[in-house]
C-alpha cells in the first residue's frame, strides 16, 4: 500500500519555494493532484516536469476523500491544498479513513506535509493586500476619498492610544493599539504609491528605515566600536546631523508636539550638544504676575528639573491627571 501525502504552501512566499523534502516527495510521487489546473504551483511544477492532474467532476469534500483514498490504495499520491486550504476535506478524510479502519479495511498511510512556511513579518502582506483591496475601485468608499491631511486626526489619536496601553501595563491592548498605529503607516504608503509625481509606496518606506537603521548602527554593521547604549546614542545624534545638513541641535524638532514633550525634546538636546542657555528660576510667581510668558517660563524650569532627577514631565502629568480623574469620579460617587 502507498501513501496519501496533504502538501500545504502558502501564499505569502514566493510560488515554487518549497523545501527539500516537498519537491522530493513530488518528484517521486505516482500522482500529483489539485483542484484546478491553475494552481499557484501549476507553473513551477510543469518547470520541474511534474505532471499535474485534477480529478474529473469532483467537488464535495467526501467524493474528494474518497477519490484520493482510491488512488492511494494502490499508489503515492500528493494533494496539493488548495489557498483556502480546502476547507472540509481533513474531516472527510478522517471521517472515511475511521470508518475503514473499524470495518477491517486496509487504511493508506496519510501524511500531512507543509511544503513551505510563512517568514516572520509574512503577515504585512496580508496587511498591504488588504490595504490595496480597500483603497482600488470597488473597494470602500470612505478609505478610498481619505488623504494625509484627513488622516492625520488618527494617526495622533491612534500614537495616544499606544502610549496609554503602555503605560497602563496592557500587553494584550498594547499588541492592538500597535496594529491600528501599523494601519496608518500602510494607509499613507498606499496614497503615497498613488500620487501622479512623487510617488512612493510601502516598500520604499521598509526599505527607507532598513537602510537608516543600517547606517546608524555602524557598531553593528561595520567595524566602529562602543562602550555603551550612551555612546550608540552620541554616535546617532551625530550621524543624523550629518546626513540631515543641520546646524542647531535643536534642528528637527517637531515643533506641534505636546507642550511638554516639545520642551524635554529641546532641553534634552541642547545637553547631548553641550549647549548651556540660562533658564529661570523654579519659584512660583504670585497669582498677580503669572502672566502666560511666567507660566511658559515656569513650566520649562521644572521639565529642566525633572530631567535632571531623571523623570519624564509628559508622563508624570498624564499620571496626574489620570489621579485627578479617579479622584473626581470617587467625589462624585460620594455625593
């Protein structure tokens, strides 16, 4: 008796990279079957000289099993799974090769073999595809008329929400928040690929942060050597400067970001350039002279004081706000 071999592929590698032992098993197979003549491995198989069959007039998943089981009495027989992975036909199979077993028959020997596997990050594919599903005619009418500009509500709100997970310690919600944060990304890939002129899309994207990650992790990938993480971020800042053509360390700082974050951001690099500017004094005017030049001036003092005891002004305001919400909420229970 021969046997009955299941080989699975995927569509996120490329059609005809399989591992050694699926073409092994389809070389010295008796018969190779599928669905439809027009399998994703339909070509790659005709290249190797692998005779291609499909079985005449059957589609229900137990005529199926029992045409294979039938071949596979009396030969090595290999079913190429279909992209939606035949759906019904495992049970079948099992079900029909069960009932033999308990009636005395003989029962083919069946193997399940993946012939190829998914790469981690595969599953972008998936992402970009649906994307490109979304954004083309007949697609959703909503992601189709959407723009950067109009997503940029989002892009904010879903980076908020990321940063909230984190803090609150949810693992489960941090990996959800990161996928919506991912749909941004693709999202605006996609309407950049779409621009008449300077178009771009998401592989320029990768390949865009491949090549910075490269070039700034010279003790990685060439032959610089570092002490510690300290002088891998000295190091950073110093080649950023240099492909970026900036003169000021404060060149590049996102000037629309929060108030707070924005003044860490500039103190912080003011220090690692050796900058030293004068900053007024950390004392509380009277409520007569807090005008909004004293409080701006006020508020940067104590971020400059909060990075010096090493604590981040953005989050410990978030944290005491959040405080403030839970105690106004208990008030407000009590009364």
């Amino acid at each position: 008796m021969a046997r009955l071999v299941l080989l699975s592929t995927t569509h996120r590698v490329a059609v005809g990279l399989l591992s050694h032992a699926a073409w092994e098993t389809l070389r010295t197979a008796d018969e190779v079957y599928a669905a439809s003549a027009h399998h994703p491995l339909a070509a790659a198989l005709d290249d190797a000289g692998v005779l291609l069959r499909v079985p005449a007039a059957i589609a229900a998943s137990r005529s199926l099993a029992a045409f294979l089981v039938e071949r596979a009495d009396v030969a090595t027989i290999v079913w190429l799974t279909g992209p939606d992975g035949d759906p019904g036909l495992p049970d079948a199979l099992a079900e029909l090769l069960s009932t033999r077993a308990e009636s005395g028959g003989d029962v083919p020997e069946v193997e399940l073999l993946p012939g190829s596997w998914d790469v981690p990050g595969a599953r972008l594919l998936d992402l970009v595809d649906v994307m490109d599903r979304l954004r083309s005619p007949g697609g959703c009418p909503w992601d189709a008329e959407q723009t950067h500009a109009s997503l940029l509500p989002y892009l904010l709100e879903e980076a908020y929400e990321t940063v909230e997970v984190i803090e609150s310690g949810d693992l489960t919600g941090l990996q959800e928040e990161l996928g919506d944060l991912l749909l941004q990304v693709v999202f605006h890939a996609r309407i950049g690929e779409e621009h008449p002129v300077e178009s771009w899309s998401v592989d320029d994207v990768a390949g865009g942060i491949v090549d910075k990650l490269i070039s700034r992790h010279p003790h990685v990938f060439a032959d610089v050597d570092v002490v510690d993480a300290a002088e891998v971020e000295t190091n950073w800042e110093t080649l950023k400067r240099a492909e970026k053509g900036r003169t000021s360390a404060v060149d590049g700082v996102p000037i629309a970001q929060p108030a707070l974050a924005l003044a860490a951001k500039l103190l912080s690099r003011a220090a690692k350039a050796g900058v030293v500017v004068e900053l007024p004094p950390l004392t509380l005017p009277a409520p007569s002279a807090l005008t909004e030049r004293a409080v701006g001036e006020l508020l940067l003092a104590l971020v400059a004081a909060a990075q010096t005891a090493g604590v981040d002004a953005e989050a410990a305001l978030r944290a005491a706000a959040r405080d403030f919400a839970r105690r106004v909420r208990s008030t407000e229970a009590a009364e």
